[in-house]
C-alpha cells in the first residue's frame, strides 16, 4: 500500500511535470532543426535581417516559397532578391549537381534517373520534406552517396565560403521542387 505522503509525493511530481509539458510545448512553437550527419541538434539562428518568409519557416518549418514558387514560375528567375535558379548558378550548386540540375559529380535533384544510385531517389528520405533539405543544405551531409555537402547556413560557424542566408536557402529548395521529376510523392506540396 501508498502511504499518504508517497501519494502526496506522487501528486505533487504530476503537476510539476504537467507544468513541466506546457513550458516546453511554447518551447517548442518554433521548428527545431537536427543534423543530417548525425541527427544531433543544429543551431540555426534568427538574424535581424530574416525576411518574413524566413521567419515563417523558423517558426513552422513550412517553406512560403515552395507554393509560391509552384504558383508563379517567374518567381524562379526573378533578378533581385535573386530567384533559386540564380542562386544555383551564382553559388557553384550547378558545378556539382549540373546547371539543369541532372546530376554531375553529384546525385541528381531531378530524380528522373542517370547514371547514380541516388539519381532517382533522395540520398536521405527526409530531404523529401522542405525542413528536412533546409537541414541537409544548411548543415551539410555524411556522404552516404560517396561524397559529401558543405554546410551553408551562414548562422552555422562551419559554412562553406560567404555562406547563405535561411531565406537563399528557402528560395533554393524552392526551385528545386520545381525541377523534380522523379515518380515520388510530392509531400512538400501538402
Ligand atoms: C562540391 C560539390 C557540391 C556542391 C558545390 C553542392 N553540392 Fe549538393 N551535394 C553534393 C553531394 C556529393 C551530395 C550527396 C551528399 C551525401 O551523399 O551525403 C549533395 C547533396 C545535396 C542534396 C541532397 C540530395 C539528395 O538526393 O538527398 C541537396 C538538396 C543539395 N545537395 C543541394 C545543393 C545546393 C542547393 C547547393 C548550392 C548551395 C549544393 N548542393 C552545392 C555535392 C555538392
């Protein structure tokens, strides 16, 4: 039998922890973003400069710009801010997944086949989700493919180069998702 004070204790230890599961839900109303190279916890920053798109996304891990971009192709090559296919080119992604995207020295984003394993399926099923590829492409990859992903968010202290906002890297998945081809569900459409 529970003596008073272990219910008493019993009590007590279930509202704390009730208190304890509404903190961290209002925690948690911002989207949490993991590593793809080892599901470890990635620190992405708000910046005083976050568009509200970038803001959105930070807050929901819904990307505005994948709809957006699917609605009105001219968001695509729009000059400035620069539009994802820009970004692509300006930023080398082309020298390594080729200028249409098909895959050159790595797998293809199209997913419309080639000559790779990945080039008809994502490296990594997450990357079928816009938080998943925000979190490949902000924090890098293991190379499961046979080569590896820098990592690009600028908030991150390892990016490659000058590094790319969250709102760059938002309009690029964008474009990205305009590209495919491949006979997967179009999840990032939901
Ligand atoms: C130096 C070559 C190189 C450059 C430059 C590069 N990538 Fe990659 N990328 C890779 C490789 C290699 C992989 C596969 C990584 C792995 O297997 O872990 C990859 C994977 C990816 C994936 C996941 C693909 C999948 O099938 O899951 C996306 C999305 C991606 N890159 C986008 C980009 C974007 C956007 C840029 C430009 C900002 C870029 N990459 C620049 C080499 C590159």
């Amino acid at each position: 039998m529970l003596g008073f004070k272990s219910v008493k204790a019993a009590l007590l230890i279930s509202m704390l922890s009730f208190i304890g599961v509404l903190a961290s839900s209002q925690a948690n109303a911002a989207c949490s973003f993991v590593s793809t190279i080892n599901g470890s916890p990635l620190a992405i920053k708000a910046t005083a400069t976050d568009t509200p798109q970038a803001k959105e996304f930070l807050e929901t891990c819904n990307n505005p710009y994948t709809k957006a971009y699917a609605a009105d192709a001219s968001l695509i090559t729009q000059k400035t801010p620069k539009g994802g296919k820009a970004l692509f080119g300006y930023n080398g992604c082309s020298g390594c997944h080729g200028g249409k995207l098909e895959g050159v020295m790595a797998p293809s984003l199209r997913k419309d086949g080639g000559q790779g394993a990945f080039d008809t399926k994502w490296v990594y099923a997450k990357n079928a989700t816009d938080k998943g590829m925000f979190e490949t492409i902000s924090g890098g990859s293991a190379g499961v493919s046979g080569g590896v992903m820098s990592p690009w968010n600028i908030t991150l202290a390892d990016h490659v180069g000058d590094g790319l906002s969250t709102d760059e890297i938002l309009r690029l998945i964008a474009y990205i998702r305009t590209e495919y081809r491949g006979d997967g569900e179009k999840t990032w459409m939901k």
